[in-house]
C-alpha cells in the first residue's frame, strides 16, 4: 500500500473573518490564511488597520465588536462583497492584569465585552451566512488562563474560561450545519499585548520575558506558532475536530 502525501493546505475559494487582524496573534492568523489562498477580511477598531490589509493582500473593515449594530452590518458587507462566510477567527482581545479589588467595574465590562462579547457577536451574525455558503470553520483565540486560574487577571480568567465553554457549546449546537468550532488556548506569545501585560505589572520587558519563559520548552511563542495551529483546525485535516481546545503554550500548563 502507497504511503499517504498530504499537499500543502489551500483555502481557496474561501473568504474567512479574522478580528483583532491588525496585530500581533491576529496578524499573523490573517497572514497565515491569505498566505493559504483565502479572501481575508480583517476586523479591526483601529482605523489604521487598512495598512496591514494592504500588506497582506485582504480587506479591511473597521468595526467594534462589542457594538451588535456595528458587527452586523460588517458581516452584511463582508457577505455581500465577497459573496460567502467560510472561516471565522476571534483573535480580538484585551487584558487588565488586576486582582478583583482592584479591577473597576468598567475594566471588568470592557475585558468581558471585548473578549466574551465580541466573539458572541460576530458569530451570531456569520454563522447565518456560513450556513449559506454551505458550512465551515470558527476558532476562538481563549489563553492558558481560560483552563487554570492566573495572577491579577481575573476579568480576563473569566473572560476566557467562558469562551472555552462558550467554544463547546457552539460546536454542539452548530454540528448539525456543518460548522465546526474549536479553540485555541496560547501561552505567552511576544506581541504588543504582552508588553502592554508587562508595563502594567510595572515590570520591565527582560524581567517579564525571563519570568514567560520559564516553561518546558524555555521560550514564549510567536505569533506564527499559533497561527500554524489555525491554520490546520480551519483546513480539511480537522473536519473531524470540533468542540476542541489546543493548547499552544511551549509546555506552561502541562
């Protein structure tokens, strides 16, 4: 018998969503999937986002994803220029690291809105028209921190642990559609939202790095390492994988 080739993944033909795509995880996501013959559409609240999409051959549609009005009418346009939903990637995130006496009312709904929220949103509103095109793709970029509790974090603990189960909860109700949903859970990864951890830990960069690193595999990731991981759960090699979480830590919380 023939051993078995697998090619190089390909996604075309098919349009995917990717929030929070204008930097760090999300950047390398939407580079990633473009790279592999998508039509990217990335979400961002920066205004200035149009520069990465420009670079890496997507499109770029400003949107807050915690407005419902805002979400659903990007999701219209995105389907009504591109013609399809196929893949959807909630990479949108932020983080206050602060215990729970100290984190005010307003940094709890803005890290649950952004995190939690957000997420529920653009997929309430892209599913209909995954459904459409036929089926598809959503992963939910959760953190190590969504499966074990972490210091001063605890919006953004809670913000992820409830994409972890909300990410379990879609795969049942969606399977039938032919949507799969799976999340991916990273460590510490070296993108401005890390240095931001860093500068509110009143930390310096080495000293918070030698701390990150501190891990089986004695490094932080990069954004690429958890985009590879994407890249295969939204590719034909995971159609049967859903309701999953991997974990892409280099070793943090075996």
């Amino acid at each position: 018998m023939p051993l078995e080739t697998f090619p190089c993944i390909s996604l075309d033909g098919k349009v995917a969503i990717v929030t929070g795509g204008s930097s760090g995880i999300g950047r390398a996501i939407a580079q990633k999937l473009a790279n592999s013959g998508a039509k990217v559409a990335i979400l961002d609240i920066k205004a200035d986002g149009w520069r990465v999409a420009e670079e890496i051959r997507a499109k770029f549609y400003r949107c807050d994803v915690t407005s419902p009005s805002e979400v659903k009418e990007t999701i219209e346009s995105i389907y009504r220029e591109l013609g399809r939903i196929d893949i959807v990637v909630n990479a949108a995130g932020v983080i206050v690291r602060k215990d729970a006496i100290e984190t005010s009312e307003e940094e709890w709904d803005k890290v649950i809105n952004v995190n939690l929220k957000g997420p529920f949103l653009i997929s309430k509103y892209a599913i209909p028209y995954m459904i459409k095109s036929g089926g598809g793709s959503i992963v939910n970029i959760a953190s190590g921190w969504g499966l074990k509790g972490g210091p001063k974090a605890v919006a953004y603990c809670a913000s992820k642990g409830g994409l972890v189960n909300m990410t379990r909860a879609m795969a049942i109700d969606h399977g039938k559609n032919g949507i799969r949903v799976n999340c991916v859970a990273p460590g510490d990864v070296d993108t401005p939202m890390l240095r931001e951890e860093a500068k509110q830990l009143g930390m310096s960069w080495d000293e918070f790095l030698k701390d990150a690193a501190n891990r089986p595999l004695g490094r932080i990731g990069k954004p690429d390492d958890v985009a590879n991981v994407v890249l295969f759960l939204v590719s034909d090699l995971a159609s049967w994988i859903t309701g999953a979480t991997v974990v892409v830590d280099g070793g943090g919380i075996a």
